[in-house]
C-alpha cells in the first residue's frame, strides 16, 4: 500500500458531504409542504 502525500491527498475529489446541498433540499421540502397545507387548509390572519 502507498501512502500519499498532503499534496496527493488535497487533489482526491468525491464521496464529499455537502452540507449546502442538503440544507437546500429540506428547505424546498418544508416550502412545498407549506404550499400544499395553505392550499389544503386555508386559515385567516388573527389580527
């Protein structure tokens, strides 16, 4: 087995976790689900 380098290990690209990636998902997940629930079951404002 051959050990690499910093240099050699900084050019590995992939198997990343990408925490923006999946902030976003939820994010649209919780949009769309609010979209349907104001559709599905229209409340009026209290004030």
């Amino acid at each position: 087995m051959k050990n690499l380098t910093d240099e050699e290990l900084k050019e590995i690209n992939g198997g990343a976790f990408h925490f923006g990636i999946l902030a976003g998902i939820v994010a649209g997940v919780s949009f769309i689900i609010g979209v349907i629930d104001g559709l599905v079951r229209p409340l009026k404002c209290n004030f």
